[in-house]
C-alpha cells in the first residue's frame, strides 16, 4: 500500500514555498517508516507498507503559509 499527495497547481505557486509529506496509517497510528517529505514537490509518494492483513489508510499533509493542511482516505481493513 502506499499514500499519495497532490499540490494543486494555485497553492505551488504562492511566493514562500511549501512543504508535502504522504504517510500510511497502519491500525491507527501513522507508519513513520513509509513518511516522505517534499519541498517545493506537487506530487509525492510514500513508502510502499506490507501491510494487506491490517487496517490502513493513506494520510498527506502540505504547509507553507503558516498553516498545515491534512487529509486522509476512508479506513480499509
């Protein structure tokens, strides 16, 4: 499995910059070994996670402007 996040094209242009991170949730608690970080990156990709047997979900998050945006799918088990 592995979490996906887009940068709409509006907010990658704003002046300052941003940073984007995906992230699996595996049973509850955010899998920090599939985290990936981008700056300046409009599409970034996790870690792939071994993990069909278990309950996952796919986590993104984007901040730059002094604020942290976040989003995550529906829980899959």
């Amino acid at each position: 499995n592995w979490a996906y996040t887009y940068v709409w094209d509006s907010y990658a242009a704003l002046p300052g910059g941003f940073s984007s991170s995906a992230a699996m949730v595996v049973n509850g608690d955010r899998d920090f070994s599939s985290n990936v970080n981008g700056r300046n990156k409009q599409d970034v990709w996790s870690e792939g996670t071994k993990t069909l047997t278990k309950c996952t979900r796919a986590y993104g998050e984007v901040w730059g402007d002094g604020n942290v945006y976040w989003g995550q799918t529906d829980e899959r088990c």
